[in-house]
C-alpha cells in the first residue's frame, strides 16, 4: 500500500476539528439531524480560529461542460482539510468513496468523515486518505 504522508500542519487541523467534533458530540449527544451537527461543527471551529468553509461548491467538468454545482463539500478548515459530516444509522462504503473523490479532485491529502449519530464519537470518525496525493 502507497505511504502518503500528511503535512504536520494538516494533522494539527485533524486533531483540532476531531476535538471540536468530541465537544459538539458530548453537547449535543446523537440524534440530531446533520444540519444542526454541521453548524456547531463550524461554529466550534470558527471559535478555535480555524478559517471554515461551508457547503462550499465543487464544479466539475463533463465532456467539456462545466457542471458548476455538482458537489457541496460540508466543511473546508483553513482550505486543506476537507470534513464530511453524517447523522446516520452506520457508515457505508459509498461514503468513504465519497470522501476519496472530493480529495482527488480538490488535490488535498487528508479528509475526516464524521458520523455523529454514534454512542461515542470516536467511534464516529474516520480518516480517508487521498492515496495520489503529492506533496
């Protein structure tokens, strides 16, 4: 399996949105609907002095069309770490996929993918690796 190395920097945004995530989660609890997870999330992250966009549009080009709006990205923290947030039952592989194709396409080397409907948060994170990242 290819290494693909995560700037410290990047880690640094993982560790502080996975902290802001355990905040959110033991606030909130499970149960809620994404959005309302989502607006904490940013706010939390906005509070830590983290730059956070949200549901940032993603074009994409198809057979020399410019879809403009074919994917809305949940969070951007400080334009290098992309966060996918759910409030499902359980994760699928679909989801994972997901993350990988915005990764590749926004050229990033590291995405989380947060599912709050959990009993305990840690049990709720993932992270996807963007295994064609060049640094």
């Amino acid at each position: 399996m290819k290494q693909v190395v995560v700037p410290d920097e990047i880690e640094r945004l993982a560790t502080l949105t996975v902290n802001a995530a355990l905040t959110v989660h033991r606030t909130l609890g499970p149960g809620l609907l994404e959005s309302a997870y989502h607006e904490c999330l940013a706010i939390e992250l906005s509070l830590a002095g983290l730059g956070v966009e949200r549901e940032k549009s993603l074009p994409l080009v198809y057979r020399g069309h410019s879809i403009e709006s074919a994917y809305r990205l949940d969070l951007i923290i400080n334009g290098k770490l992309l966060v996918e947030l759910k409030a499902i039952e359980g994760l699928q592989p679909i989801h994972r996929v997901q993350v990988t194709t915005y990764l590749k396409l926004l050229k990033l080397p590291l995405g989380l993918l947060i599912n709050f409907n959990v009993p305990l948060i840690k049990d709720g994170i993932t992270r996807v690796l963007n295994l064609d990242f060049q640094s």
